[in-house]
C-alpha cells in the first residue's frame, strides 16, 4: 500500500498526524501538507493509512 501513496492523498502517520501528500521523493520520502503553509518531510514508513485508497 504504501508504494501507490501519490500527491494528493490523504494519509494518516503512524503517530496519529493526518496530511495530504504534496510530494513523493525518490529517496523514500514525501513531502505532506498538515495546515496552510505548514509542509512536512517524512519517511514514506510513518503513513499508517491512506485514507482514499483508489
């Protein structure tokens, strides 16, 4: 699941923090929105859930 995590999805991390995905990077990392202004890089193994898996 967590190989098909793309821009725009809604995610949910690991430690309960609910974001939308602006980014995937190469590196195993994605960029999340978590308020207005406020971007966040994390390891693409903290999301828990996508929460509109397609």
């Amino acid at each position: 699941m967590l190989k098909t995590v793309k821009p725009g999805d809604q995610v949910v991390t690991n430690s309960g923090i609910y974001a939308s995905v602006v980014k995937v990077n190469d590196d195993d990392t994605l960029v999340t929105k978590i308020a207005d202004g406020v971007n966040v890089k994390m390891s693409r193994q903290a999301v828990e859930s996508i929460q509109n898996p397609k």
